[in-house]
C-alpha cells in the first residue's frame, strides 16, 4: 500500500499530455497576432503625434510598399 502512496503521483504526472503542435501552434499564432496590433497601434499613435506636431512624414525603407494616400 505504501508503494503504490509513492508510485501514484509519478504515475499521474507521467499521464500528463502535451499540448500537441496544433495547440502550440494556435498558441504562438494569438501571441504574434496581438504583438503585431500592439505594434501597429504604437505606430498610428507615433504618426498621429508627429502629424500634430507638424513633423513632416516619417521617412520609410525602400522596400515599403507605397500607402493609399500617396
């Protein structure tokens, strides 16, 4: 009986499942995706900013594809 009191939780943890790719996936996808609005929301706030104070337009990388209002 005293065996099987030390054997339980090793045996109970050893059953724990883990999270398959798909979960993990679906996991890191959220994350990046969240990141990326904060991100892009940090942006529009620096632009508006800049527009207010009269800051002329950020210069951007040549590789940027042009914005809508070009």
């Amino acid at each position: 009986m005293r065996r099987a009191a030390i054997l339980l939780p090793l045996l109970l943890a050893a059953c724990h499942q883990e999270p398959s790719f798909d979960e993990r996936y679906d996991k890191a996808a959220k994350e990046i995706d969240a990141r990326a609005k904060a991100m892009d929301a940090d942006i529009a706030e620096s632009e508006k900013a800049a527009q207010a104070a009269g800051l002329p337009e950020a210069a951007k990388p040549a590789t940027a594809p042009p914005s809508s209002g070009e």
